[in-house]
C-alpha cells in the first residue's frame, strides 16, 4: 500500500539517494552540488515551516519525493508554492506514484496560502512534461541566472 508522508531526519540518505535519479538523462547533476549540499537543503526542508519533503512510501521504501517551499507573498500572485524536486524512482514510474505526490504538493500548498503550485523542467525532460500537462499544469516559460560561487 502506498503512503504520502512527510520525511523526518532519519529518511535523509533514502531520500538523497532517489533525488541523485533526477541526475541521470536527460537530467543532470547540478553544478556544485554535492551530498552535503543535499543533507543541508534536506535539514532545512524538513525544520522549516514554509518547506518539507514529502514521500512515497511502498512496502516499507521510500519509492518517491516532492520537495516543497511556500514563498514569499508576491504582489501580483500572492502566496506561491514552489515544486524543486519532483521524482519517482524509475522502476515504480507510471503506476500513479508521481500523480499521488503531485495531489499531495497541492494540499500542502493549500495549507501553507498558496495560490498556485509552480516547477521548473528542463527542456529534454518530454515525459516529465507530458505528466505534468496530463495532470492539469499549464505550461509557461522560466527564466533563471546561476550565480558563481553560489
């Protein structure tokens, strides 16, 4: 039976370890990132009452993720929420896992004051994008600007 919960600090190597599947292709690992990077943002996501980790759990394994963060209150959009990490692990894709956490995302993001749930995704990321569409996300475009050193 599969159960959405939110992680605590002992589902950190689980988690990380799932998250590095975002890394294979079309993905790629981030440029500095490193797994004390990803325990400190880890840390961070599950003390923060504005952020959290939720997870897939199937038979006792963490088999999926979506980390979640409500931001700021913009002036012309409010509250938002924004979707960093969204993966299931490969050999469990396409069973409703990825639907289930997305469902989960948004009523966090109802509890937290958010209006809208939003995600990046790179270009190569077609699937991901169909799921995303398939599951009532409209798409626009993001722009970012890395910052050396950062």
């Amino acid at each position: 039976m599969l159960t959405i919960r939110p992680a605590t600090t002992d589902d950190v190597i689980a988690a990380l370890d799932l998250l590095a599947e975002l890394f294979a292709p079309p993905g790629s690992q981030p440029s500095g990132y490193t797994s004390e990077r990803g325990s400190i943002g880890f840390a961070h996501a599950i003390r923060s009452h504005d952020a959290d980790i939720l997870l897939a759990v199937e038979d006792g394994a963490i088999v999926g993720l979506a980390s979640v963060y409500a931001l700021y209150p913009s002036m012309r959009f409010g509250r938002r929420c924004w979707l960093e990490d969204l993966v299931v692990s490969a050999a469990r894709r396409r069973r409703g896992i990825g639907h289930r956490l997305l469902d989960a995302a948004t009523a966090w993001a109802r509890a937290h004051g958010c209006a809208e749930v939003e995600l990046s995704s790179a270009p190569a990321r077609t699937d991901a994008h169909r799921f995303y569409l398939a599951n009532g996300m409209a798409q626009s475009m993001i722009f970012h600007r890395a910052i050396e050193g950062g």
